[in-house]
C-alpha cells in the first residue's frame, strides 16, 4: 500500500487495504472464522486443508501497519518534526474527507478536498483563513484548535515533492 501511495496510485494502494482489512472479509466469516473487525496472524492459502480460514487473531502487528500505512500515506497526514506534512494518496472517486489530528497539544480540524477527481497532488493549502504555498503544516504548539482547508489538484511546491 504504502509503495502503491508513493507512486502515485491512490486507487491500487485501497485495493490492497481492502483485500486484507477485515470488515471488508465478512462475507466470508463462517469460513474464516475470526472477528470480523480483528486482522490474524496469518490465512490458510489455497492449498491448505481449510483454505481461508484466519489463524491467531489479535496476535499481529498488522493492525498497526495498516493504521501507519492508511492514516500517513493513503489519507497523508504525516508528522514531521516541523509539523504535519499533508500530502495524501486516495481513490480517484473520493470527493474528500475530514480528519481531527491532535499534535503536540493542538488539534488541527483538516478538510481534504478533491475537485479535480485525482489521485495525488497538493495544488492549495489554506491553515487559519491563510494560504500556504507549502504542504508543511507548522507545529503550532499553542493548544487551540486550527482549521486547514487542503485542495488537490496540480502540484504546488510541497516540501515532499
């Protein structure tokens, strides 16, 4: 997923999430038999004797990987030691989304939106009312709460690419 986003191709690095997240899996719960909202250890491939059945559910770090991979890459919302670097890798066919990310004692109310219909490619970024010409969202470490408009669309200059 990850190597998918820093490609560029928002809409393969969801493919895989979804071909691994278990609430995507439900149909196949009886066979699976695990949570549906727990990833396992690992799945019996094709040759084994239960094929698809889930073994050493909550015995995983891929939980943790996929929150890395998802919440950093897909949706982009990377710290850096100077702040959230913004820079996300969706499905074409996401209109948007919003995220609260609180950060060194301030939350940041982020609004992710995508006119043009792509998958990659910061083109506005608005922190407090204020354009930026930077992808880099400052750490403001002030406590109160900030608004941060982003647009995708063509590239400006991002302190990624």
């Amino acid at each position: 997923m990850i190597g998918e986003t820093l490609s560029g191709n928002g809409n393969r690095a969801w493919e895989y999430f979804t071909k691994i997240c278990p609430s995507y899996l439900e149909d196949i719960s009886e066979l699976h038999k695990t949570e549906p909202y727990v990833y396992a250890q690992m799945v019996a491939g094709k040759d084994a004797f239960k094929p698809g059945e889930a073994k050493n559910s909550w015995l995983t770090g891929t939980a943790s990987w996929n929150f890395y991979a998802i919440s950093q890459f897909i949706l982009g919302i990377q710290p850096d030691y100077d702040g959230l670097v913004i820079d996300p890798c969706i499905p074409c066919d996401w209109k948007g989304y919003k995220i609260i990310r609180k950060f060194r004692g301030t939350t940041y109310c982020i609004d992710i939106q995508n006119p043009e219909k792509i998958s990659k490619g910061v083109k506005l970024v608005i922190v407090d009312g204020k354009s930026q010409n930077t992808n880099l969202i400052p750490a403001f470490n002030d406590g109160i709460e900030h608004t941060v408009t982003v647009i995708l669309g063509i590239n400006v200059s991002n302190k990624t690419n």
